[in-house]
C-alpha cells in the first residue's frame, strides 16, 4: 500500500503529539498499518477490545481491516457518539454470535451489545461483575463473580471476598437473562462441549484469606442447567479450551509466590487429567490443533516477572512442539506479553503488548515464521480479539 503526503505528515503529527503527552495520557487517533497488500478471505478484520486501566472507564475498541490494511481506534466511541462514559470499565471479553458484538464490561458490570459490522449500539444486558462469554444454540452465557469488585489490599476476610459466583443464560434475540447456574468463587473463563459448560473456578478474591484460593472446574449440563460437579485441578484458575476432541486446556495462575502458574489437560470423555504442563500459562488462542499460549508470570517473593512465553502446544500429541513462536528476536521488546490471537485462514499471530499498563499497549503480527510483518499503538491494556466474516469459528 503507497501512503500519500497527506498521510505522511499526519504520521509525523501523530509522533510529534505522542511524544509531547505524558505517559499516563490516552489518545484516541485513526492510523494505517503499512501493509504490503490487500488481503481478501473469508476474514473480514478483527476487533481487539482495550480492557483500559481499572476505574479509569478506559475500555475501548478498535478494528482491523484486512481489505485496506487500515487500523482504527475507539470504533465504538465514534459510531456512539451520544453514549454516556463511552464503552465503561474494564473490557473483559469479547465475542460474535449471529449479526451482533458482545463486550464483556467487567467493572461496569454489562455486556455491551453492537451491530457487528457497524457497531452501532443495540443494548446492554446488566450482569454483575461479568467476566467471560460463551454463546450455543441462539443463548449466551456469562461467568460472573456476583459480588463487587475487591481490589488487592482490600480486607481478605470480607463476606465479599467468600461470594459464590454464577453462570447467566442470556436470550440472544430478545438480550433477556432467562437462567442463573451457581457455581464456585470467582468464575473466569468457560467453554462448551457435548452439551456441557465447563468453567475455571478462581477464588482469586481469597488471597491471603482462611480459605484460601479455588481450585475446581465446575460443569454444568446445558438442558438442566444445573451445576452436575466440580473438577479438582489447580488453584486460582483462569482460562478454558476445549479442543476438537473433548480434551479441556485449563490454566492456573499460580498463587504468584511458591507455586507456579501451569497448564492442564482433562479428558472431558474419560473423565480425567491427562497430562500437566510446566509451562507458564496465562491468556490462550485455539487453532485446529494447536493451542497457543503466552504469558509473564509476576511474582511476590522476587518483586518482579519472569521472562515470557510464546509457546505452541500440539493438541493432538500433546507435545509443546514450540518454545518459542516469536524466531526474530522481537519477543526482547515486549514488555507484557497480554493478548493472543491467530488468523484462523493465513496464520498470522498476534500478540498484545499491555506494557505498564498505563500507556498506550502494542499490537503485534507475526508471520508463521515467526517474524514480526507490523506493529501498531493499540489503546489502553490490548487484550481480546474477535474475528469478523462468514463462515468462520469465532473464539
């Protein structure tokens, strides 16, 4: 793509502002990621949702479109001008279903929903401290902590903190909560398969508390909608991904002193742990039969992070059969290796930089050689990604 003078001095501007701005500042600005031509598949673009910084409503989007190689932030903002606090506090997850966009708001405690092509604003379902989104067959379904928002410092023997949370069942046509599933403290991410929901069980709350963090996936039957049993795994768990057949990747957190964050494969058919990873393991991408996984694992006892993680799982073998996808050195300039994604037609990959969390994030791509093609200032915490088009497996 050749880029006019007009763009040029624009791109000098934008620098020039960027520069100027303290680090704490978020600007907004529409740019072109320079590519080298047009891409034309089944992929539309991608939307990535900026989680923004806690109590700041900085959540934001923004849009990807292959067919221009033109990069846009804060769509939402821009189709919605006439919204109150913009998009709100903490984008959280995000997904497509049908004709609509679902924004998982965690703080603001809705989901946000949008046209997926415009983005024009079509409602809101009020769930409280919302967390993840599912959908199958014509329904939604929301992990929710329930109880507030605890920050860390707060009391950690607070009635908050020993909350059970829930999985909501949502109308996808009329956006109507018509169901409510109870299951453990702190529930994060979910997946579906045969009929089942299975979602990760934190206790991220009880930290330092007496009863100290979750450990379980609860399951849940889809007809019944009923809690069937909780799966013992790993404490303070996060993410859920169900492979194509039956087996259930689920990641721990660790409790960020002695015990470590790792990965863990349960056979959802037989009904049992398969294999455990020593591999930090924090946000996760599925495609085909590879799972990808990134993270940076803090820790209380050396006051810092570890070196990060860009690894590739086979699913099939259950092998890590990559170490290492970034191959060019560009892993050393990501600070906070935050969200994942991966072109489900060419293979690209994504990767988001949150940085300190404060600035302005990186959002990078990389090429199946795992050589970086672009990278681009995203908004605020980039985090979760969307695919748009026909015909396509949305995450």
């Amino acid at each position: 793509m050749k880029f006019s003078h007009k763009i040029l001095l624009l791109s000098i501007l934008v620098l020039a502002l960027l520069g100027s701005c303290r680090e704490d500042e978020v600007i907004y600005i529409k740019e072109t990621v320079p590519v080298t031509q047009p891409e034309y598949t089944s992929v539309d673009g991608f939307y990535l949702l900026n989680e923004g910084a806690m109590s700041r409503d900085l959540a934001s989007l923004d849009y990807y479109n292959y067919s221009t190689g033109e990069y846009e932030r804060d769509v939402y903002t821009d189709a919605n001008p006439t919204v109150v606090m913009e998009l709100g506090d903490v984008g959280n997850d995000i997904g497509i279903y049908g004709s609509k966009l679902y924004m998982v708001i965690n703080c603001s405690n809705k989901v946000e929903v949008v046209d997926k092509r415009s983005v024009k604003r079509i409602g809101q379902i009020d769930i409280p401290n919302c967390r993840y989104i599912k959908f199958h067959q014509g329904y939604a379904y929301v992990s929710s902590y329930v109880g507030p928002v605890v920050l860390e410092g707060d009391n950690s023997d607070d009635e908050d903190v020993y909350q059970l949370g829930a999985v909501f069942k949502v109308d996808t046509t009329t956006l109507e909560i018509v169901d409510k599933c109870v299951v453990g403290r702190q529930p994060d991410e979910l997946d579906i398969v045969d009929g089942k929901i299975y979602v990760t069980n934190s206790g991220g709350y009880s930290q330092g508390s007496k009863i100290g963090y979750e450990n379980t996936v609860s399951v849940i039957d889809i007809e019944t909608f009923k809690e069937e049993e909780r799966i013992p795994v790993a404490i303070n768990l996060l993410g859920c991904k169900c492979d194509r057949r039956g087996i259930l990747w689920v990641s721990s957190r660790g409790d960020y002193h002695g015990t470590p964050s790792m990965l863990y494969a349960y056979d959802t058919q037989k009904r049992r742990m398969v294999k455990t990873f020593d591999v930090r393991a924090g946000n996760m991408w599925m495609d085909g039969d590879s799972l990808y996984v990134i993270s940076k694992e803090w820790s209380y006892m050396s006051q810092g992070f570890a070196n990060g993680t860009y690894a590739i799982i086979n699913t099939k073998t259950l092998e890590v059969v990559n170490e290492n996808f970034i191959t060019d050195g560009t892993d050393a300039r990501i600070v906070q290796p935050y969200g994942i994604a991966v072109n489900p037609i060419t293979k690209d990959i994504y990767v988001t930089d949150g940085l300190n969390f404060v600035q302005f994030g990186f959002l990078y791509c990389f090429g199946q050689d795992g050589k970086m093609k672009w990278r681009i200032r995203a908004g605020n915490i980039p985090a979760h990604f969307a695919f748009l088009g026909d015909n396509i497996n949305e995450q």
